[in-house]
C-alpha cells in the first residue's frame, strides 16, 4: 500500500514561497516529513515557487480569485477540483490538511479512501474573516470549518486556548492534540551572525523580528525603548515591514543613532539575525489574541538567544511552564525597562536561564513530524527522501 500523503492547503491567501507565518509554517513541516523520510504530495491553492518543497511532489490548483459573495462560493467549488487532483495522485495513505475556509477536498478525499485524516487548525478562521476581513458566508464558513474537524480522525490546535474554543463548538476533546509551531533547529543554532548597523557595533543591541500588526506591540515597544535608553546606552534594530511602519519611520527620525530598521528579510536570513541581538523582543500586546502559536518566540528559542517578551497568554503556552528572566506585564513601560535592564546585566547567560533543553528539542519540526506520523500511522524512513518532480500548476 502507498505510505504517501496528501499534504493539503486550500488557503488561496497562503503561498508556497510566501515569508509570513502561514507559508512558513506549512513549508517547514513539509521538509521536516522529507527529512524523515515520509514522502508528500502537496496540494495547495496559490501560485508561486514551489522548489522549496522539493523532494516531495507539489500541485498547485489555483482558486479563482474574486471577491465577496462571488470569491467564496468559488471557494466552495474549488474544493472539487482539488479533490480531482488528489485522486489522480493518490491513493495516499492518510491525509494532512492545514483548516481553510470553505476547505472539503480534504475530507473528501480521506473518506473516499477510508484513511486517516489529521486536521491542523492555527485559528478560529470564522471569527477571524468576519472581523478583520469581510465574510459573507459566515455560519456557512463556521460550519465547514467545524464539519471537517469533526470528521477528522484527529485535530491538532496550535494551541490550548484554541483548543477550548474547539470544544466549546461541539469537538470532542479527545481527538485533539495541541501541536505548537516548530522550526529547524539546526538552522537557528548554527547560523552565523548577521553583521549589525556600523552604529550599533559594540553596543547592547535590542531586536524586533516580525510584521508590524498593532498587536505585535510595536507602539508599546518604540515608547518603552525610549524610557530604556535614558537609563541605558543601547540600541534597537526593527526587522518587518506592516501597518505600523509609519510610526517606526517616525521614530527613527527621533532616535536616528539608536534605532534602525530593515524591511522584511527573506527566511532563511532570520537565524542570522537573531544570533546578532544581544536581547530579542516580542512585546505582544494585552489585545493579542490569546490562540495562536508565535513563530517569533519559537525562533527565539531556537536561536538560543535572550527573550524579553509580555506574559501574554500565547507566549506563556509556547513557554509550557518555563519562565525565563525576561518576561514583562503587558503595555507596562517600567516593567518592560526592568526586566530589560535584568537581560543586559546577565548577559548571554540569560538566554537559558529558566529554560529547559527539552522544550527546546520538543520545538523542532522533525520531532512533531515524527509524532504526526505516529497519528497517520506511517512509518518513517531512516534517510532523507529521494528529489521528486514537483508538479507545478494546474488550470
């Protein structure tokens, strides 16, 4: 029997070569299932390169691209044509599917087969559409959503509280398992450090990575730096591009030594970067939302690098219990000051303190690739797969 699987993302806001947390996320999981030899075809619905998936076999099916009522009936219809495409691909031996709106191709298909299917849910897709976007179709939405996590044969939130909010909608907390973001760890332990700003060279250097959403406290951050740089000669170096860049603009020019900032970076240019911050930052609001998984923290741990970031609930599941020195209430300028003082005056040693080596090893996609194959019940190779053609687009 085939030991491949349907590796699925019906998402038409998700690219396959995309530098957000979403393509990412998917990208990475996808490598880490070739590293330990379980073979993909992966079915997504945006254009864009699809190398970086290699070795595995990749379709791209796109969804017509429309707006409102129009773009998500079109949505709906998608479906069956990517469910055409994973019939003439398959048979697989179980399906993977990261939760879309309006997304049925993928339990359709593991019906038809009669395998397993797991379910990847990074949010409540429903209540995110109707507020930050426009959903026409919002009970219908919920109800596809909902649909397909109760025919899954398991359901992996990102986390806890999005696990709750799973079962409060009627899934039985028995078939959910909170898988968390990963990343590659080798990557982020042995990248060599980014060179600094001429001007920050040899000067306590503070580090923003991430888009710049409001809830990502970036506002918050440039006021409490502020405050720190009264006390202390240091300087912060703001990576990402998003809605607040004016205020970041702004800000450099009031602070043109000690602040720099440096558009979105490709990646895989990330692990170098963080190994060049002395202290990294993820200053999250108390209006971010309590149910996802942050990439941001994750990577931080990953580099081994010093975190100083508000004891908001996403960042204190990633911590599963862990509490490093660097943690601050949030919106809390003095506490954010504190706490930042209490990093540079560690040091480097900051970095592990309060945290355990095996939260760090449990982060790495290899390792949840591994216990996600256990799920699907397919076994694992003991040597990176073979290259494969990768499919490339369709209609």
């Amino acid at each position: 029997m085939s030991q491949r699987v349907a590796f699925l993302c019906e998402d038409p806001g998700i690219p396959p070569d995309g530098s957000k947390g979403a393509s990412v996320h998917f990208r990475s999981l996808a490598r880490a299932f070739a590293s330990i030899g379980v073979p993909l075809d992966v079915f997504m619905a945006r254009k864009g390169d699809v190398h970086a998936y290699e070795p595995h076999r990749v379709q791209v099916i796109p969804t017509p691209r429309r707006s409102k009522l129009t773009g998500e009936v079109s949505q709906i219809a998608h479906s069956m044509q990517m469910g055409q495409a994973m019939a003439e691909l398959g048979p697989h031996a179980a399906v993977y599917e990261r939760l879309s709106l309006f997304g049925l191709a993928g339990l359709m298909h593991a019906r038809e087969l009669d395998v397993p299917m797991l379910v990847e849910v990074n949010a409540p897709l429903w209540r995110e559409a109707a507020m930050f976007r426009s959903l026409e179709l919002q009970r219908t939405a919920k109800g596809v959503c909902l649909d397909v996590c109760a025919g899954a044969h398991r359901v992996l939130p990102v986390s806890s509280a999005l696990a709750d909010e799973l079962v409060a909608c009627g899934i039985d907390r028995h078939r959910i398992e909170v898988v968390g973001n990963g990343t590659d760890l080798a990557a982020f332990q042995n990248a060599k450090p980014a060179r600094r700003p001429a001007r920050f060279i040899g000067r306590p250097t503070l580090m923003f990575v991430g888009s710049l959403k409001p809830w990502h406290g970036i506002g918050f951050l440039l006021d409490a730096f502020k405050q720190l740089r009264q006390k202390r000669d240091c300087a912060l170096w703001i990576i990402g591009d998003g809605p607040e860049r004016d205020l970041v603009t702004a800000a450099q020019r009031e602070m043109r030594e000690d602040l720099a900032h440096t558009p979105v970076v490709a990646h895989e240019d990330v692990p170098a970067m963080l190994q060049a911050a002395d202290i990294v930052v993820a200053p999250y609001t108390s209006a971010a939302p309590t149910y996802f998984s942050p990439l941001k923290v994750v990577e931080v741990l990953a580099a081994g690098r010093p975190l100083l970031a508000s004891r908001t609930p996403c960042v204190l599941g990633t911590l599963a219990g862990h509490r490093p020195p660097g943690l601050f209430e949030p919106d809390d300028v003095a506490d954010f000051v504190a706490s930042a003082e209490r990093l540079l005056d560690a040091g480097d040693g900051a970095a592990t303190e309060g945290i355990d080596a095996g939260l760090v090893a449990k982060l790495d996609w290899r390792h949840k690739a591994r216990d996600l194959a256990a799920l699907m019940g397919v076994s694992t190779g003991t040597t990176a797969m073979p290259e494969a053609d990768c499919g490339g687009a369709r209609g």
